[in-house]
C-alpha cells in the first residue's frame, strides 16, 4: 500500500518541478463578462503590484494585458542557499501577455482598472452604436 504513494510521486514529480524544461510563459486567468452598461474583465494576478502590471489599448481595439511574474529560477545562483533544498516549485513564472479584441461598443477612452487582492479588475463602458439610417425608394 506504501508503494501507491510513491509511484504518484515520481509520476506527477516531472510535471512540479520548475526546471529549464518547464515553460517560462504564464497565462493568467481572466473572467470577461459583460452587463448592460460595460465590459468587466478580472484578472488573476497573484503576488504582483500595480507597478508590474501594463494595461494597453492598441490600434483603438486591442485590450492587451502584460507583465512578468518573478518566483524562483532554480538556474540562478543567487537563489541557491547553503542547507536548502527546494522539494516543489510549482508557482508559474514569467512573462505573461493576454490580448482581447473589444467589441465596437467599448468606450476605450473611458476605462478604469483597479487592482485589490491579486485580481486586476478592468471595467470599460459600452456606449451606444448608432445604427445606419434606412432610407426607403419608392420604385415608379
């Protein structure tokens, strides 16, 4: 019975550990959801500040999301110290790009982005679209 514990951890062992095998790239997590008044974006950004968060519009409707999350690189030197030995490094690291094309409606010049417990909260109003007049000819 001993042996199942052991054979799940030297299964799932490779898959933990951050080595220079593992991915250097990060998505974090986003909700979008949209209400009659704006679109509302949350995003999982554990363990940053707003000062490591970039939040662009480009070409008026690309909401691109950017930052680098920094944990342990276990290839660096100055994060090996005498008498530890790291177990598990799981937490992701790196860099982090996520980009959305915003509907039509979005009020890009509006948009207001707060950041409180990890999640980076991102609001843009909707504004109406004016919908093309229809001009009805009469046929003779």
């Amino acid at each position: 019975m001993a042996l199942i514990p052991q054979l799940l951890e030297n299964i799932f062992q490779p898959l933990s550990l951050n080595d220079s095998s593992t991915s250097k790239f990060v998505n974090p997590r986003v909700d979008w959801k949209e209400n009659e008044d704006a679109h509302v974006f949350k995003v999982d950004l554990p363990g940053l500040n707003k000062e490591e968060i970039k939040v662009e519009i480009e070409e008026g409707k690309v909401l691109q999301i950017s930052g680098e999350i920094k944990g342990v690189d276990l290839n660096k030197e100055d994060q090996k110290k005498e008498n530890e030995t790291w177990r598990r490094v799981e937490r992701p690291r790196g860099k982090f790009c996520r980009r959305f094309w915003l509907p039509e409606n979005a009020k890009i010049d509006e948009v207001k982005a707060s950041m409180e417990n990890g999640v980076l909260t991102l609001t843009i109003p909707k504004q109406e679209i004016k919908k093309p007049e229809v001009k009805t000819i009469e046929i003779n």
